[in-house]
C-alpha cells in the first residue's frame, strides 16, 4: 500500500511534536513546516529530526505555503501554525489576525489550488465560546469571542466551514479545548505553575505571580488530543467536532494540585498579581464532547490529576537535571516569563 504523506504546520509547537509522532507510528511520511528564526526551535522535535521532512514556510506568505502543498502533495494537511498565546493578541492584534485568522484561508487556497483531494485539519478553539451562551458547550453552541485571538479563531473557522461548502474540500476543524502537556509553552498557566513549583521546591525562585485565579477551564492531556484530529480526516465525511474532558477546574484547583504534588504550601508563594489580569476575560469553559465520543469513538484518557502531576515531576526532572544556570527572564505582558523553551 502506498505510504501516506502528512504536512503539518506548527510542527515546532506542543501539538505539532505530539501529532507528528503519532502520524510516524501510524506509518506516514511526515512533512513539517517550520518558519526561519534567528535561534532553531526545535526543542520539542529533536528526537524526531532524523525521521521528518522540514519544509520552509510562513502562514503570512502565500508564495511559500504554495509551495509547500505543491512540492509535498500531502494526503492530509494538519493546520496547527497559530499565534496562539491569547494575551499577545492584545498587544499584537494585527499580527494575530494576519497568522491566527487569514493564515488559514492562504492555507485553504493553497490546497485547493495544488492538492484539492487533500483532507485537511484546522485547530479551532473553544476560546470562540467566550463569553459562553450556554454550557457545556458543543457544536452548535454560538460564538462570543472575548480578544483578538478568539476572533481570530472564528475567522479560521468559519472560513473551513465555506471552503468545505463552497469547494467541496474535505476539510474539518477540531474545536478543540485547553490541552497540555510537559511540553506547554511556559507562558501557559499549566505549566507557568507547574514550571514555577518545581522551581520553588529547588530553591530556584520565592514566589509565583499568577493572574485571574478563579478562571474555569476544561483541561486534558495533549498526547490525547492529537489522536482525535487524527481521527476526524479518516472518516467518510468532512465534519466539526468539540474536543474536551467535560471537566472544569479553576486556575487555583490547578494551583492546588501542583504544590500539593511538591508536598508544598500555595499559601505561602503565591502572589496574585493585578497586571496579569486580562482586558476582557473568558471565564469558564467546559465542553460536550458527546459527537467526538459516537461518530470518532474517541475519549479522553487521562485525568486532570495525573496532568498536573505528569507536568510537576517533569519540570522537577528538567530542572533538577539542568548543568548550567537558569536563563535571565525577559518581562512579557504576563509577568516575568523565562527565556528558555525547555520541554522535557
Ligand atoms: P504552540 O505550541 O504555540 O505552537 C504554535 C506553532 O505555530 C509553532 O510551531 C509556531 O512556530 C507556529 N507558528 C506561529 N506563527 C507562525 C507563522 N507565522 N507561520 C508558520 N508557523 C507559525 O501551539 P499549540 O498549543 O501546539 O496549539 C496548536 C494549535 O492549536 C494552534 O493553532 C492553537 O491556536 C490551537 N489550539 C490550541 C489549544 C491548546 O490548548 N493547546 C486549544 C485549542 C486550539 P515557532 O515554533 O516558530 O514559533
Ligand atoms: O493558560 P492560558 O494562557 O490559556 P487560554 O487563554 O485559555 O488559551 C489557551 O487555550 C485555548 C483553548 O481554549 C487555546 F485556543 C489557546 O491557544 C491557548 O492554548 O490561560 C488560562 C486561564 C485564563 O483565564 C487566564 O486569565 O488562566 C488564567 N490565568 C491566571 N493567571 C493565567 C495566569 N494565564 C496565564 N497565561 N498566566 C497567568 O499568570
């Protein structure tokens, strides 16, 4: 049987390294677009490196996604490539709209003109809820978008939608919920907080400035998610599905799980921090992942307790084991926030 050949972009982000170890085991060729940078990022992919084909390319330069669909015709496109840090779309909205949202229609005309039989996967995300109109929330919820990457998100999605209706394209988008991981980004709250623990319990750091604490969300485990955009380009009909646990936990839940897994006090370090609030807040998402659950047979499979866990004795692991000291901090619009991108 001929070998299928995925293109994924966001190879380089937490989903792309777990989606494109789970396209290798399934057999693929795997073709990953990674954007040129000062610094190679690829502290998530390295142990992939040897096994994945690199393609160049910007979701904010046409020419080059072109390109990319042209030279590797993939079976499947897996559009993970976002600016997706939802703070930094206040402070760069422009941008964000250009990547986040336009990005995906320039992805869409890509494969429509150089590969029209490609499946194709959009990352949507429950922040289009919002301001949510009803909870749990499933596909036919309504849109509130509360910052410039929600909207963003709508716009990415909505545009799948009428490439689906307009061209026939076989392409899908996974609503997806908050997932994480070891691999999180360490400007997310997950792994703000587990990163920040396991630097208090080794005498690396005093406190932990956190934001919003009671803010809901419905968390699960990365490694799951990328299972179900997997599952979605191998049915029958092009369809959008919510990807979630069904479960709500507040910030301070999350802060509760970490420091207890450290055998630590959250009273005496964490300090609640007003500038980390945000302009306007998404205050509590859960979702229904009932459709995922009948038509894709998929379910979550790990527990927001071992999440927290996983990540809190990963980050004690990655930090206990570093040789050289900790990288100076660069002050973002949440605070102070490494400079590293360490992923265990
Ligand atoms: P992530 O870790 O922030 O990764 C984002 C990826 O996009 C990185 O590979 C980044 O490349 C790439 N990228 C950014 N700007 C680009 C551009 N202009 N051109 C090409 N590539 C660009 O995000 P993630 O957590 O893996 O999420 C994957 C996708 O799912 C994103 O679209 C996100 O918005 C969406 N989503 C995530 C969640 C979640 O909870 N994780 C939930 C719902 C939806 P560099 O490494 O070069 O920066
Ligand atoms: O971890 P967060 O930054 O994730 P957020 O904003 O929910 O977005 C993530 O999930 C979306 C899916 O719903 C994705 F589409 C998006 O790309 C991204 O992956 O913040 C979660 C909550 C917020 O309510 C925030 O106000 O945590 C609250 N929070 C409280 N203190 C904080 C902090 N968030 C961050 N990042 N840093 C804090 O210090």
């Amino acid at each position: 049987m001929k070998q299928k050949r995925a293109l994924i972009t966001g190879l380089t982000g937490q989903d792309g390294s777990y989606l494109a170890e789970l396209l290798l085991d399934k057999g693929y060729k795997v073709y990953g677009m990674v954007r040129r940078s000062s610094l190679e990022r690829f502290d998530r992919i390295k142990h992939l490196l040897d096994r994945i084909h690199l393609v160049q390319g910007d979701l904010t330069d046409q020419s080059s996604l072109d390109e990319a669909v042209k030279r590797t015709q993939p079976d499947e496109v897996y559009n993970l490539a976002a600016q997706s840090f939802v703070p930094t779309s206040w402070n760069q909205p422009v941008l964000t709209g250009e990547v986040t949202g336009l990005g995906v229609t320039r992805m869409l005309e890509a494969v429509r003109r150089y590969k029209r039989d490609a499946k194709f996967y959009q990352a949507s995300s429950s922040e289009m809820f919002g301001k949510v109109h009803q909870s749990p929330q499933n596909e036919q919820t309504s849109f509130y978008p509360r910052s410039p990457y929600g909207v963003a998100k709508v716009h990415g999605h909505m545009i799948t939608v009428n490439y689906r209706e307009s061209y026939r394209l076989f392409a899908c988008s996974g609503i997806l919920f908050n997932h994480e991981s070891p691999r999180r980004g360490l400007e997310f709250v997950t792994r703000k907080i587990t990163y920040g623990v396991a630097k208090i319990k080794l005498g690396l750091a005093k406190e932990l400035r956190l934001g919003n604490l009671s803010a809901r969300r419905d968390w699960g485990f990365a490694g799951d998610y990328v299972e179900a955009m997997w599952l979605m380009l191998q049915q029958d009909r092009p369809d959008d599905y919510v990807i979630a646990t069904g479960e709500s936990h507040s910030v301070q839940d999350v802060v509760n799980k970490a420091f207890t897994a450290a055998e630590l006090d959250p009273k005496a370090y964490v300090v609640v921090d007003q500038a980390l609030f945000r302009p306007a807040e998404v205050e509590n998402l859960i979702g229904d992942a009932s459709k995922a659950r009948r038509v894709l047979g998929w379910h979550p499979r790990t527990s927001f307790g071992e999440l927290i866990d996983t990540m809190v004795k990963a980050d004690l692991h990655y930090l206990g084991n570093l040789s050289s000291p900790l990288p100076s901090t660069i002050v973002g619009e949440e605070g102070d926030m490494p400079s590293d991108s360490s992923h265990p």
